[in-house]
C-alpha cells in the first residue's frame, strides 16, 4: 500500500478570494487544516470574520445591482457555467486528490461519485440558466383591459455555508442553481475542509466569472459563519449541516427576515423483507451505511429485517463488513477511509460505547477504531437493536448501523417514521406492493427500492421534519434562487 504521505496533491490556495482577489483575513487569523489519514496538518487557511464578510458582501452586492454581472443574459450565464465544468473536468485528478487529502475519503469514490456529480451539477444547471420563465397571465377583464406577466428575477445576495463531508459536491449543488440565477454568492466552506472550495473559486474566476459574483471565504461558523448569517445585505442564506446548527442560523436570520434553505441530518431507515434479493440487499445496506465513511445526511443507518431472514441477514451484512477494505484513502482499492476529523472520530466512538452499554444490542462487527494513525474507525454493526435506543435514534454520522427486527409491514412503517428526521429511506422486496407500501408510508424526501445512494443533479434532494426545508438538485430549487414579480399592463 502506498503511504497517503507520499501522494500528497500541492496546496497553493489558502486565502480568502474576496471581489476576484486573494487575501489574507483582515485581522490575519488562520485555521489549521488537517490530512484526516495521517492527524498531520496541512496548512494554515485564512479564517474569516466579521470584515472578511463586509468586505466580501460588498464585493457581492456590487457585482449584483451594478456589475457586468448585472446585465449579463441568461444564456451567457450558462455558459460560463459550463465552462466551469469543463474546467472541473480538465482539473479532475487534482481536485480529487485534494479532497482526498483534505476529506480522508477514499480516492475510488471521489472519483466515481464527488467529482463526476460536480461536473453534472454545473452542466444541469448551466442548462437551465436561459430556461427560468415566467407565465402570462390570463386575468379577468371585468375592471379592465390588461396584459399580466410574471418574470423571475434572482433573489440577490446569497450565504451559503456548506459542510465538510461532500466540500466540492456541496458546493456545487449550491452554486450551479445560484449563479443560474443570476444571483451572487458568498460561500463559506467548512472549517475542516476549505482546499477544494478555494480551488473551485480559481477556476471560477478562469472560467470567466466577474469579480464579486462568486466570493470564497473560509472561517469558522461562530465567526464567518455567523456575520453572514445575520449581515442584512445578504437576502439568503442556504446551509447544508446540523439542525441544531440551522435552529440557531434561523433565530440569527430572523432580524433580517432573509430566506432560508437546510438541507440536514437524517437517521433513514432500510427495510429488508424476508423475500428480497439477499445479495442485493447485502449490497445495498454496505453502501447505505459505509459510503464516505458513513459521513452522509442520507446513510441507511436504520436496518430493519423481516424475523424470517434476520440471522441470514446480520451474518452476511458482518461478513461483508469484515471484508470491507479500509485504510489509505489515496489507494484505489480502498473502500473505506478516515473520519473527517479527531471530533468526529471521538463523537462516533463516544456513540459505539453507548451502544456497547445498551443491555439487548449486540456489536457483531467492528466496534473499535482501526489503526493508531489517524482518524478510522472500522465498519460497525450492531445487531438485537431497538427503536428506541440511542444508536437508533441519533445522527451518529460515521461508519455505524443497527440492525432491527420486525415481523409485519405496518408495524415498520410506524417504526421507521419513529425518528425526528425524514431525509432519506429504502426497501428491499420482491413483492411490489410492499415496495409501494413502504415508498409511499414512509415521511421522507427521498426512496430507494432494491437501490441505495443514487444521485443525479435533475432529481430532487432534501428531506421532511429535522431533515431540511425545501430541496436541492432538480428544477425546484430554482424557485428557492428567484423572486416572481407580477407586472399589470393597463391594455386600454
Ligand atoms: P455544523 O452544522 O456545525 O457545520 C456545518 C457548517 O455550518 C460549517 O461550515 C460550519 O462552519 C457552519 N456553522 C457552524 N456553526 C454556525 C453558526 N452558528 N452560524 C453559521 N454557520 C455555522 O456541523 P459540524 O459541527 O461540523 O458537525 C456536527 C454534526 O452535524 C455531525 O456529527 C453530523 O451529525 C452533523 N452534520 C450533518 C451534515 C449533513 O450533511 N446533514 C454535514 C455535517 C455535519
Ligand atoms: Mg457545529
């Protein structure tokens, strides 16, 4: 195996890009950024605050009410956009090797999954920049004679602050529909994870985009995070993260009434009927609860299993766990990588202890972290789990599932809807009325059946209750980057 030290991609981007130029923090504070492989830092980004925000705003809203950016056409707008993909594909491998490096995901994912989804997420929505329309009207003519007209014009301003586990992804899928828009942004990577937003911002400025339409500065939430947040020249503000993260971004948003997006946490269950595909479901759960390490919204943390097919089941599922190939995120044969941070790493031991000490579960795969170097913690199973108990109920987010067992269909049903959140769910059947059933009883923005994690920029994202408000990806989101204005033409 090659020693992750040795692959290790140049960073040469660790300022803020503020109005198309890079700068250091007013106050010149850095963040340390971290190889989660190795526990060895990276470098020192600048760490934004409160002015980084003015002054990036200003750029912002220049670059909104007067810029060329301005009187741009929609259709030059799109393709800048897929210029911006082009040039994320011509940079592919060093992009993915830095998020590799920065992330601790493996490189056989960031290049089948965060890289591609990226470029596809520009060219989706470069595609629907000259598409967003309004309506005429047909309005009565009892008090007149008129032409009634809708146009959508962008919102203005936005904030969008993004998490650590998808950091080029995440920003794409908040990009591309902003700048569609004509909006301007100013983008706030997560502290862990600032290298590929910065880069990104680069090949923005290469691809074309005027100054100020996409400014990058990286900081902390409680600092960076925040000024944005309650910064009344900012009109939106879309947040990918915590929900007790988005509780306190929509008191902070309140003063300023801005609009507001959250795509959040989840704890989705995955039904397992005792008729299904055992192969595919096997399958199915691995990649539901172990992609990226677990550190996904949507990961199938909840395995329910029919009694009939329950001890097959949990065999198999930490058989394959067993097998599951974890360790240097840099070699192509790595399935599973680092947690992201000794945070996450310390948060998601802290939640395999509890399950160790909840009486019934038992642990019949991983349990422990894996290695003394860096942050890895081996896949997870606990089985004989019950709704109730913490490891069911909470986001542990990482590589740890608990399997439940269930005799009858309305029974899990109830079960699975017996979470605060509702992002994500699956069933694995044979029998296509129980697949209906269970897609249509379940309260979640997103269902698979016979199927895990399928992603695509046209289909929409996002989730019911503690998951999120409104959604990501598809035609939709378009309407949460647009105002609608009705204009009444007096025909007479
Ligand atoms: P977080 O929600 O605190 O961080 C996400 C982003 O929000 C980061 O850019 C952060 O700097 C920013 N932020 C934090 N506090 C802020 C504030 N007061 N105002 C404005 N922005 C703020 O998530 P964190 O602390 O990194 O992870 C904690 C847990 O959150 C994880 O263990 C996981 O359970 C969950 N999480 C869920 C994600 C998802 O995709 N749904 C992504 C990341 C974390
Ligand atoms: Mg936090």
């Amino acid at each position: 195996m090659t020693p992750a030290t040795l692959v290790q991609p140049q960073v040469k981007l660790t300022q803020h890009l503020i109005d198309g130029q890079w700068c250091d923090s007013a106050d010149g504070k850095t963040l340390e950024t971290f190889n989660p492989a190795t526990a060895e830092m990276i470098a020192n980004v600048a760490a934004g605050d409160r002015a980084d925000i003015d002054k990036a705003v200003a750029a912002a809203r220049r670059a909104f009410d007067s810029g060329p950016w301005s009187k741009m056409s929609a259709r030059d707008r799109g393709k800048l956009l897929y210029r911006l993909a082009d040039l994320i594909a011509e940079n592919a491998d060093e992009l993915a090797a830095l998020e590799v490096l920065n992330n601790g995901k493996p490189i056989s994912e960031v290049k089948g999954a965060d890289v591609p989804l990226t470029i596809e997420t520009f060219r989706y929505y470069a595609g629907w920049a000259d598409k967003v329309t309004g309506d005429t009207i047909p309005v009565d003519s009892t008090f007149g004679n008129f032409l009634c007209y809708t146009r959508r014009e962008p919102v203005g301003v936005c904030g969008q602050i993004i998490p650590w586990n998808f950091p080029l992804l995440m920003a794409a899928w908040k990009l591309g529909p902003a700048l569609a828009c004509g909006n301007t942004v100013i983008l706030k990577p997560a502290e862990q994870t600032p290298l590929t937003a910065l880069r990104l911002g680069e090949l923005a400025l290469e691809a074309g985009f005027p100054p100020g339409v996409l400014n990058v500065v990286s900081g902390f939430g409680e600092t960076a995070g925040d000024a944005l947040v309650r910064h009344p020249d900012v009109e939106k503000i879309a947040f990918t993260g915590e929900y007790k993260t988005a509780q306190i971004i929509m008191k902070n948003a309140a003063d300023t009434l801005k609009r507001i997006s959250f795509e959040l946490g989840g704890k989705s269950p995955a039904v397992v009927f005792a008729d299904a595909d055992m192969d595919l479901a096997v399958r199915g759960a691995m990649t539901g609860i172990f992609f990226n390490q677990g550190e996904v919204c949507c990961a199938g943390s909840r395995i329910f299993v029919e009694e009939s097919a329950h001890d097959e089941f949990v065999e198999r599922f930490a058989a394959a766990a067993n097998n599951h190939r974890l360790g240097d995120p840099f070699d192509p044969n790595t399935r599973q990588g680092a947690q992201v941070s000794k945070e996450q790493l310390d948060k998601v031991l802290r939640y395999i202890d509890i399950g160790k000490r909840e009486d019934k579960a038992t642990c019949v795969a991983g349990g422990s972290q894996h290695g003394d170097t860096g942050w890895f913690v081996k896949p997870t199973i606990f089985a004989d789990v019950t709704n109730d108990m913490r490891i069911a109920q909470e986001e542990i987010f990482g590589p740890v599932a608990s399997v439940i067992k269930f005799r009858e269909i309305n029974e899990v049903i109830r079960e699975a809807n017996t979470t605060m959140y509702g992002l994500a769910a699956a069933v694995w059947t044979r029998d296509i009325s129980k697949a209906f059933a269970v897609a249509n009883g379940v309260r979640a923005g997103i269902v698979w059946v016979n199927c895990y994690n399928t992603f695509d920029p046209a289909a929409p994202f996002g989730g019911y209750k503690f998951s999120g408000h409104g959604r990501e990806n598809g035609k939709g989101v378009l309407d949460m980057y647009t105002e609608t204005k009705t204009v009444w033409v007096n025909l007479d």
